[in-house]
C-alpha cells in the first residue's frame, strides 16, 4: 500500500532536496509541523500505536533528553541540519521491524527496485581480467551470441574492464534500445570479439502453460500488475471453456505485492460469496479501537475442481494471503516448504525527496488458523526439491527452431537431454520426433522460468536453456522439480479417480 502524504505536507516536502543535509535550508517551522503531522499518522493508523501513544516525544526524550518546548525544538533543528531526519527514525523506530523511515534518496531503491532494464542479458561477477558472466538471460543479445556462464569480458567497445567496478562495466554495456556494444570474451584461453545489441530485458510478472489436456499451469512472481490481472483472468476464463480441470498456481519464490490484487486474484477462484481471509486494522470511526474484515469473494469467478498451489520459503506476504485464502475457502492443496511467514502489511508515505515512511497498519489472518507472522503457511504436502547430477555429454543444437511434430537429429538430441533433466520419464516411442510429450516439456519450462518463446514448436531461447540446464546438471547445481512434478502426479491421480 503506498500513499502520497497529505497534500499540505505536499506542497512543504517539494523543497526538500535528495541529500538530508539540504535540509537545514527549510524553515524549522515546516520541519517540526511535519514531525507532529507523522506523529498523528503513527497514532491514528499504526496497529501497534493508539491515541495515547507520543511516538515525537519519545524521540526528543530518546534524542535530546528530557522533554523541550516547540521553541527549543525549533532552535535545535535550526541548529542541527540532521536532527529532522533523525527524528523521524527514532519516531518510528520501537515498533513491529517493518516500520521504518527510508531517509531521502533511498525509497526507489529499497522498494521500486528496476525491473526492467535495457542491456545485453548477462549478469556479472568481479574478475581480475574484468567480469565473470555468472548468468545469461536467454532473451538477450549475449545468449544468441553463445555467451555462456563461466566467459570473461575483457573489453567493452575497445576499453579494458581490468580493474573497474561491476557496476562500471554494467553501465557500459546497458545504453539505448536498438545501440550495440562490441564485447570482447574469454572461454578457455580462446579470445573472441562479438557485436551486441541492446534491448528491453526483464522479468514478467504472470505466465502460464498447458502442461496436459486437463493440467494447466499458473506461475505469479511477484503480485503486482502492469496488464498481467488481465492476462490471467483472460486465461483462467479459457481454460474452462476448454476442458481443464486441474489448475497448478505457482507462488514460489514470490515476495508479495499489493493486498487488493491478490484478493482479486484468490477471488476469481470461487463461484459463490465466500469468506476466504481476514485482517485486523486500526477502526476508521472508532478511535483507538481495532476492527476485523473479512474478505469476501464477490462470487463471479470460474470454478476448478482440483487447484494445487505451489509455495516456498521465498513466498511472502501477498503470495501467502492467496494460498491460505485458496486452502481455507475452496480446500486447494498447498504444497512445497513453509512460506516467508509475513502476516503484517504496510502503509508507504511517499515524499518527493525519495524518502519513505513505512508504517505497520494490518494483520493478517486465516480465517481459521493461527497468526502466521514469523512462521509461515505449513503446506498440507510437503516436498523439497532435490539435486540432480549428470556426467551424460549432451548438447542440443541451437542453429535452428524445432517445428512440431517435425523429425530430425536435434528432435533426438532435444528428447535425450529433456529425459536427461527427469522431464521426460523415457523417450518417446519416435525419439527423434517433436511430439506432444516434447512440447509439453518445453512449454513447462517455459512457464516456470518465465521463458516468453513464441516459436509454435521449440524456438532457440528454449533449446539455449535446454542446454543451460544441462550445463548447471553437469556442475550439480540443477535442481528437478519435485515439487511441481508432485502436484502434476495428483492432479493426474484425481483425474484417473473419478
């Protein structure tokens, strides 16, 4: 939740600059009219505050000792340019370990951290020759170019990368869309120079895939929309007029987002009125007084007969609203690790100085269980995924799409390495043909790695991470899905049972 401040606070903060020093050129006044009008908002909104709380005074007792006058607090931050900012730490510190102050300059970083990005697809590790790739996005110029995990960059368009910081050779190879950068590499002692263009790169926040006739397959990686609510709820809509059945909605690794889209997103799963979730929150008529909500799906959803969520130790807040909201009000079965455990949501105050005040306004609850803050959502399977090594030397060519249904040598070499990787239980009966059990395979890697190929058969960027998968099994750092595979064994389970 984020809101701008007040819109008098507005017009005072608009001369604030980014550096908290440049604070000492504002009037004290305005200064200390903004240290009681948080005061009010910590006391007003904060669920671990009330009317009787004086979180100002506190802080001038904590700060400066004993209590003073506004005329003494005026002369002290006329005297001290960094009393102001101080201050309003120390007002919010006391409390839950989300409330907080983001001095100027650091709220875009902490909390809009970018998403996208314009470069070239690889990420960087220091190296005394310049920088190790440690990762290649396979939607990225450096991917089509071959560049793999373990290459050197030595060069950026001619100069050196010995010696510079990551984040120098970052900016250097990022630019405009559409320029290039020639990059000069190092793999095994062999120099090569290649020509990259730079474009838009990042990660989606929703895909989706068939993975059978009956099994579809959701992944949300952060709840957040940017035309990814209408995407979804376009698919889900879909997919029962197509004949699915079973729905596996994929939270894991999901830190959160916002409380009203993941309400929306658990919403769309019911057909009926239905209480799914509760919070406690400051009473908006009521001083001082707490009140529980219950959320409510308004009914107009689709109806699925077998859902399965997907969660881990990385799914958080948002991510934990939706798959205890799912379990409790329509019986989904959870299943992986305990999630983060994040039960508490936020309030953010923006200030145009890129400051932030965070402030503790709700908790969140099952309907029927206990508080899970600090513990987590215990899943109703749980399934750990597990390491899985070859020493099989198999690479899949990546000078050409794969056609469905087509038959070659690289449909062959594709089927081998996908059973190499357990996403094929055994070869197909035509092992060198792009078959059904093929394109199902692709189109879940797709999904859970958030691979946007629009190639109808198998396209380059899935062959490329095909392979990348097959180098990372080689270096025992590939790990099998056992947690997706279970929930597709008892959605097939439940199918076969009725």
């Amino acid at each position: 939740m984020k809101r701008r401040i007040l819109a008098l606070l507005l017009a005072v903060i608009l001369l604030f600059s980014a550096a908290p020093t440049a604070f000492a050129g504002y009037t004290p006044q305005n200064q200390l009219e903004l240290l009681y009008e948080v005061d009010g908002i910590i006391r007003k909104e904060g669920l671990e505050s009330s009317p009787a709380d004086q979180p100002l005074k506190r802080a001038v007792s904590t700060l400066l000792g004993g209590e003073h006058t506004d005329d003494a607090l005026l002369a002290l931050l006329e005297a001290d340019p960094t009393l102001y900012e101080q201050l309003l730490s120390a007002m919010l510190s006391g409390y839950d370990r989300y409330t907080m102050y983001l001095p100027a300059g650091t709220y875009s970083a902490v909390y809009q951290p970018e998403t996208n990005y314009v470069g070239v697809g690889v990420t960087l590790l220091a190296h005394p020759d310049g920088a190790q790739v440690t990762d290649v996005n396979l939607m990225g110029s450096a991917a089509a170019a071959g560049i793999r995990p373990g290459d050197i960059l030595t060069h950026a368009d001619g100069t050196p990368l010995a010696g510079m910081d990551v984040s120098a050779i970052s900016d250097l190879l990022r630019g405009p869309e559409g320029t290039s950068v020639a990059v000069t590499l190092s793999r095994d002692g062999a120099v090569q120079t290649v020509t990259l263009q730079r474009t838009t790169l990042g990660q989606l926040n929703y895909s989706c895939a068939p993975l059978s006739d009956k099994i579809f397959y959701m992944k949300w990686s952060r709840i957040d929309d940017d035309g990814s609510y209408m995407l979804f709820r376009m698919h889900l809509n879909q997919l029962v007029k197509d004949g699915f059945e079973s729905v596996i909605l994929d939270l894991r690794g999901n830190p959160g987002g916002s409380l009203d889209l993941a309400f929306h997103i658990a919403s769309d799963f019911f057909t009926e009125k239905t209480v799914f979730f509760r919070t406690v929150e400051r009473h908006p008529r009521k001083e001082g007084e707490l009140m529980t909500r219950y959320i409510t799906a308004q009914g107009d959803g689709v109806s699925i007969p077998n859902l399965f969520v997907l969660v881990d130790g990385d799914s958080a807040s948002a991510a934990e609203i939706i798959a205890c909201g799912l379990r409790e009000g329509l019986g989904a079965t959870v299943i992986g690790q305990n999630t983060f455990g994040k039960a508490r949501a936020q309030q953010h105050y923006i200030l145009n100085t890129d400051a932030g005040i965070v402030l503790t306004i709700m908790q969140l609850l099952p309907l029927e269980g206990e508080d899970y803050q600090d513990v987590g959502l215990t899943p109703d399977v749980k399934v750990e995924n597990h390491l899985r090594r070859t020493t099989a030397d198999i690479t899949v060519p990546t000078d050409v799409a794969l056609a469905p249904y087509s038959c070659s040598d690289n449909g062959e070499a594709l089927n081998r390495a996908l059973v190499e990787l357990g996403l094929l239980e055994r070869l197909p009966e035509k092992p060198y043909q792009v078959g059904d059990d093929t394109l199902y395979a692709i189109d879940r890697l797709q999904a859970v790695y958030q691979l946007p190929d629009t190639h109808p058969g198998v396209g380059i960027p899935s062959l490329l991470l095909v392979n990348r998968l097959l180098e990372q099994q080689r270096a025992g750092l590939y790990e099998q899905d056992a947690q997706l595979d279970t929930a597709i064994r008892m959605a097939g389970e439940r199918l076969n049972a009725r």
